[in-house]
C-alpha cells in the first residue's frame, strides 16, 4: 500500500477492495437497476447453458476465480449434474468459506473444495486430480480489472496451472459513458461505500488515520484506453500517516483504486490469443453491452 500511495500517480491493485466488508458492497452492488453487467452476463449464461452442458469439464471440476454472484454459480452447479468437484477460489478467505458453505448445503453430493489465494499471482498446484477435466469459470468482467498485458499473463498463469482446461469468462464491452459512468457511480452511494472501505481497511489493518469525509469516490471514463477507472479523490491538501509514515496529497490529488477494461471482440482476442487461449465460441445480449466467452487452452 506504501508503495502505490508513494508513487507519482497514486495507485492500488483493485484486489484490496475485496475484504469481507468490500465483498458484500460489491454483492450489493450487482442489484442495481444501474449496474448492468451481473443481470446482462446472468441472461447470457442462462441463454447458454445448453452449451456449456456440453463441455467436458462439466463432468468433472468447475474451478471458479472469484467467489462472486451465487446466482451465477448455483446457475452452472444446477445444469451440470455431473460434475464432481467444485473449487472456488478467493482472496476474501471469510467471503470465501461463506460462499463455499452455501454450495455444501445446496449440493451436498458435490466435492466443495475452497482455496484462498490470490489469483492474480500463479497459482502453483492446486488439489486436482489429473483425470478430471477441468472447466474454469471466470465471471464478472474481473479480466477488465487488469491492465492488456497483466490480463495476458493471468490467463497465461490460469493455462499454466491447469493445462487442458476450458474457460467460461465474462467480458464487458464498450458503450455509453453516460451508461457507464452510472454504473460506476450509482445514486445510492453503494459504489462510493465500496470504494472508501479501502480506506476504512488502511485504517483498521495498517495502524491507519484517514479521515474518510475528505475523500470522494469518482468514476472517469477513459476513452483512450476504453476504462473506467475509480478513484478515491482529495477534497483538500492534507497529509495522512499509515504505520507512522507520512504520505501528502494534494487537494484533487486521487488514489486510483480500479480500471474496468471494456473489450471488443478483436481486443479480446487477441488478449486470449496472447494468454494462450483460443475462442472456441462466444454469445452476447441483444443490445451486445456484454460477452460471455468460452476458451480452450492450447
């Protein structure tokens, strides 16, 4: 956290949102009429399912990065009733034990087999056994958080771990900024909530003194690089100490906590390609404001 507070454009990795707090804001966040990614890419899967029944890993592992939407999840555990094992994986551990609780109770043939890690790191040797095909579900657009290389290389990371795997991975596209700004910055205030707990986090984690009344969530649309980005913003010139080092700001001076890539189809694939995936197939929503991939790794 010092080292992307001290940098010239202050910057975080995303993944710190997600503590158990920031977990459930987000799950909030998903029920609203302007957060339109969770019910669009939930249409698609639904639409889908047919084909992802199809798949070989439906019969055997569903490894999911992210223990997010249930509704997503119970919707894929439903339709493959032959599947074996289900391994969710996250970074929120209590998050993570809740979730994976909930899939025991509601499918109790199944082997539920949770491990908090962070993903976006390799992931080593996870507790699979070799002749179980593997389908890895990747909802969410979580791939938009990374930057065009660092989303390369997670999925590099991904086919690395688990060879041969099929992947089921939501990808926002480009649209509105009115539509997306929206999204990001709800009237509610829940995405502002979610934002500023990373700073309620420093404070309770890192022997932190933030005062968070003067800091305002802010969501950008970058046309440039086709993202938008949250932003914790400085409502005046103050210095702030975390484990007793100092850190300044100026005022309009902002953290910047997220980047949320909206993909074409060419971008994509070519990110998939450089990651060592192919398109096998893809289906989107009628307006085309979201894509559901499904990859094969080669």
């Amino acid at each position: 956290m010092l080292a992307g507070l001290n940098a010239p454009r202050k910057a975080v990795s995303s993944k710190w949102l997600y503590d158990d707090v920031g977990s459930h804001l987000f799950e909030a966040i998903t029920e609203l009429d302007a957060y339109y990614p969770t019910r669009t890419e939930l249409g698609i899967l639904k639409e889908n399912v047919r084909n992802y029944r199809r798949l070989p890993g439906s019969r055997g592992a569903m490894v999911e990065l992210g223990s997010g939407s249930s509704r997503k999840t119970n919707l894929l555990l439903s339709a493959f009733p032959d599947l074996s094992v289900y391994m969710p994986i996250d970074i929120s551990e209590n998050h993570l034990k809740d979730a994976a609780e909930r899939v025991r109770r509601a499918y109790p043939s199944l082997a539920v087999i949770p491990v908090a890690a962070d993903f976006t790191q390799p992931l080593g040797e996870l507790p699979l056994l070799p002749e179980l095909p593997v389908l890895v579900f990747f909802p969410g657009s979580t791939i938009g958080n990374f930057e065009k290389s660092a989303a390369a290389e997670l999925l590099r990371n991904i086919r690395t771990a688990i060879p041969g795997a099929t992947m089921i991975v939501g990808v926002d596209r480009p649209k509105n900024r009115e539509v997306l700004v929206e999204a990001y910055d709800d009237p509610a205030g829940i995405t502002a909530a979610f934002n500023q707990n990373l700073l309620q986090r420093i404070n309770r984690e890192l022997d932190g003194d933030i005062d968070l009344t003067l800091f305002a969530h802010k969501a950008v649309w970058n046309e440039e690089e086709s993202r938008i980005e949250m932003h914790l913003e400085s409502l005046r010139e103050q210095t702030i100490s975390i484990g007793g080092e100092k850190i300044a700001f100026e005022k309009g001076e902002t953290i910047h906590t997220e980047n949320s890539h909206k993909y074409s189809e060419e971008a994509f694939t070519e990110i998939a390609g450089q990651g060592g995936w192919r398109v096998l197939d893809q289906a989107s929503d009628k307006e085309d404001k979201f894509t559901v991939y499904t990859l094969q790794a080669v």
